[in-house]
C-alpha cells in the first residue's frame, strides 16, 4: 500500500527559470576567481531584463554605501546610509523600488544569514511580483557569494575602506564577528569607534542551542599592545566557550591567559553574559565596565548592576555572576568606558547622563529595527561628543524577543 500511494504521487523536478538561473551561479561561483563575481552576477541579472547592476558594500564606518568596482557593473557614487534609496533598503533589509523614466530602480539588501552585506541596485522596465521573488532569492545569493569569496581577496577590503586604516584597526576588523545576527528569539548589533584606528575593543558571540554567549572587551593600553592582548583575550574566550559551560569558568580561562601571557601589570576589562532565548534569563560578569543599559518601549529603565569583579588579567579573581530576567522586546546596551569619558565642551566627560539621554531621545522616534537604531545611536552620539573619538568606544546591543523558530524548519 506504502508503495503504490509512493507510486501515484508525482512530483514535477523539471527546471523552470528561476532555478535554471539561480543553479547556474551556485554551478559556477564555487571555481570562480573572486574578481569575476561583478560580471556573472550582471549577467544573471540581464537574463531577469535588468541593467545597470551596482552593488554597494557598507563601509567601516557605517556611513556610507560604496559601490564595488568590477567589469560590466555600473559605478555611481557612494550612497549615504542615512538619507538614500540604498540606504533605506539597507537600513530596514527590505527592498526599495523608485520609479524613473525609463523604469524602476530596484534596491535589494545583500543579506548573508541576517547580516548585512550591502545593497544590490538594478534597474528593469517595468517590475512584477515574480521578478521580486526572484530578485530577492538572487540577492541573497550573491550576498552568500561575496561573504564567501572575501575570504580570498582584497578587493571588498579596499572598496569598504574610505581612509587609511591603521594595524590595530585591521587586525580587530579580522577578529570579529558578522556586526549583526538576526533570528526570530533574539537579535544582536555591534558598532566599533573609531572604525580606522580601534585597537583594544572588540566583542565576540555565539548561539549554542538556546544560549546567546556574549563578550565585550576593552584591552588597556593603545596600538599594537591593545590590539594583541585583545586578541588573546578573545581567543581565549572562544576557547572557553566550546569547552567550558558557566561564566565563570569562562572568566578564570581569560585571566589565566592574560595574566601568564602580558604579566600582573596588564588588563582587559570586559562582560561576559549567557541569554536563555527561550526564557528571556540572563547572566551576567562585569569586569570592570560600566554597567548595561536595560531599555524598555525606547527608555532606559535602569543599569544592569552587578557586584564588581576584577579585571581580567590581576590573577586568581573569583567572578562574581548576577542574574537578570528580561522581557520581551527589552533591549541591553553594553559600552565601553570611551563612549562615556571622552572629554567635551568645557573638558568635563560626556557622561552616563548625557548618554541616557541620548537613548530616551532617540527611542521616542520611530524605530528602524534595533540594528539600524544602534546605528543611529552610534552616530548621534559622535556628533554630541564634536565628532571625537581619541578612545576606543564600543556599543553592543541585545534584543530579547523569546518565542521559537521550528516553525522555520517546515517547508510548505
């Protein structure tokens, strides 16, 4: 019976165009070189009837959106995340079409998981509901692509970077990971200051299972120093996280490391927290950072406090871990200590107050999304420091949003 009922169900697995199209560049993206990405992608958009391809990667300052030079792409000018076309689709990951004569100007987030590439801008005749689809399963190829193939070239390096970058600052950029994740429980930013000179700030995440790990670090010191104790700080720590389980395990490895590798007389402040996203339950170690922001329907309602524990790196420190329970759409801003004492008019620092209020000002606005908000709170927040940045500075954000997402595994 089991056989027969197998027998009469037939499935078509003819190749229609959209994955003739689509198989056609995942066949030859995996060979190819990296420089030869720009004209496959511009092809494979002429087969939809489209021109004009420009694709648009962030660059590391998060202001701007700068086209990818390439043969058969269209190379305009760099578009401004804030107040663009492009940046809008990039801003809420959503497309954007602008209707010109002639046409319609398509611009598609370049999505890899959920973090954002760039944008993808094209121009066809007139647009339908099957060339969105298409389109939008075509732009998340070639975000996949353009990640992938990063790996082997410069070329997107050199495209996203406006100023020179110092040494420090390439090898943080090198040690992070993607700035954002997005998935439907919980979602997280990160924003690096400044983003051509950083050295010891960096923050690192992982979800295991129902368990967001998260750790914001400051390394003492400026340059190459910060930078490499950064880096052994954060090595450490994703040491610990795939062999350890608590916080405190994880605290005493990254003292451990830093204490035997720079001496009694070097440091790195940090936070380290574990996310139940299922239950919205919250552990938390500050080292020596200010303490998080817990913001509520756009306010901050109050600091995350815990009891103070040591730096990493003094030697011997037992943590001290604080719980929290959050709920849901509550967001948890982490900092570091240069977001906050940067010195501003009259020489007195900016200040937790000043930072507070920047939070309440920007949260009665309406909302982009908590990645796009990050970045504008980043930006608002230079602006009212005068533009200065002489001390790393660091925000990393967290929403909570709890729920499941099994219902992503069936296919209908």
């Amino acid at each position: 019976m089991a056989n027969g009922a197998m027998g009469e169900r037939s499935v078509d697995r003819s190749e229609g165009f959209g994955e003739r199209l689509l198989g056609v560049l995942l066949d030859r993206a995996r060979l190819l070189p990296p420089q030869l990405i720009a004209p496959l992608i511009a092809d494979g958009v002429a087969k939809i009837g489209g021109r004009d391809v420009s694709i648009l990667l962030q660059d590391y300052g998060q202001e701007l959106l700068v086209p990818l030079p390439g043969r058969k792409l269209h190379v305009g000018q760099p578009e401004p995340v804030a107040d663009s076309p492009a940046g809008r689709a990039f801003r809420c990951a959503d497309v954007v079409e602008v209707r010109q004569a002639g046409g319609v100007r398509m611009y598609l987030p370049l999505l890899d998981g959920s973090d954002q590439v760039g944008v993808m801008a094209l121009t066809l005749d007139a647009v339908g509901d099957d060339d969105r689809r298409l389109l939008r399963r075509l732009a998340g190829l070639v975000a996949d692509m353009l990640v992938t193939k990063n790996a082997y070239t410069d070329q997107f390096f050199l495209a996203r970077r406006r100023e020179p970058m110092s040494v420090s600052a390439e090898i943080q950029w090198g040690l992070l990971p993607p700035l954002t994740m997005s998935v439907p429980q919980v979602e997280v930013a990160g924003i690096l200051e400044p983003a051509y000179r950083v050295a010891g700030d960096s923050f690192d995440y992982a979800l295991n299972d129902n368990i967001l790990h998260m750790a914001v670090i400051d390394a003492m010191g400026h340059d190459l120093d910060a930078a490499a104790m950064a880096t052994i700080a954060i090595g450490a720590y994703r040491h610990a996280r795939r062999v350890f389980i608590s916080l405190a395990e994880k605290y005493a490895f990254m003292d451990e490391a830093i204490s035997r590798q720079f001496g009694a007389d070097h440091f790195v402040t940090a936070q380290l927290m574990h996310v139940n996203i299922a239950t919205g339950e919250m552990e938390l170690v500050n080292a020596g950072h200010p303490a998080p922001l817990l913001i509520r329907d756009g306010r901050v309602v109050r600091q995350l406090e815990s009891a103070t524990t040591l730096p990493v790196g003094f030697g011997g420190e037992a943590p001290r871990v604080r719980e929290h329970t959050l709920q849901r759409g509550d967001r948890v801003l982490c900092y570091t200590d240069g977001i906050i004492e940067e010195r501003v008019a009259g020489g007195e620092p900016f200040g937790e107050e000043r930072l507070i209020r920047c939070v309440n000002h920007l949260g009665q606005e309406p909302s982009e999304g908590m990645r796009a908000d990050l970045r504008r709170l980043s930006h608002t927040l230079k602006k009212e420091r005068g533009g200065r940045t002489s001390d790393d500075a660091t925000l990393f954000m967290i929403e909570w949003r709890g729920g499941a997402a099994d219902h992503l595994t069936v296919l209908d």
